[in-house]
C-alpha cells in the first residue's frame, strides 16, 4: 500500500501509494483542528438537553460513593 519504506519480500507487489494520501488526510485535519474549523458545532456534533446534563451530573458526583 506504499507505506512501508523498508526491505520487502519477492512475493509483495506495490498496487497503490496511501502514504501520501495518508499524510495529506492528517495535514488536512491538523490545519482544521487548528484553526477551529473542525469540529463544527452544528453538523459534526451532538448536543444535550441542558437539564438532562445537570441529572447526568448530579447523578454520576464520587462523593456519594465514598
């Protein structure tokens, strides 16, 4: 698949280069990541009702495990 720079077998054909593609998709989403772009709040992520996180909260406190 083109990632492997070392020595390779007799039996191993080369059918394609994901390296660069790889490396691209990383570039590509670190550059996202970094200048806020990514994760967009409104098509690539989840909300939660506000009361049902205050019951998730009151629900999962340590100290009443202690």
């Amino acid at each position: 698949m083109g990632t492997w720079s070392g020595r390779k077998a007799k039996f191993v054909r080369h059918f394609a280069d994901l390296k660069s593609a790889r490396d691209n998709g990383i570039k590509c989403y670190n550059e996202a990541v970094r200048d806020g772009s990514f994760p967009n709040l409104e098509t690539e992520s989840y909300s939660m009702d506000p009361n049902e996180w205050s019951k998730f909260l009151a629900d999962t406190q340590y100290d009443r495990f202690v």
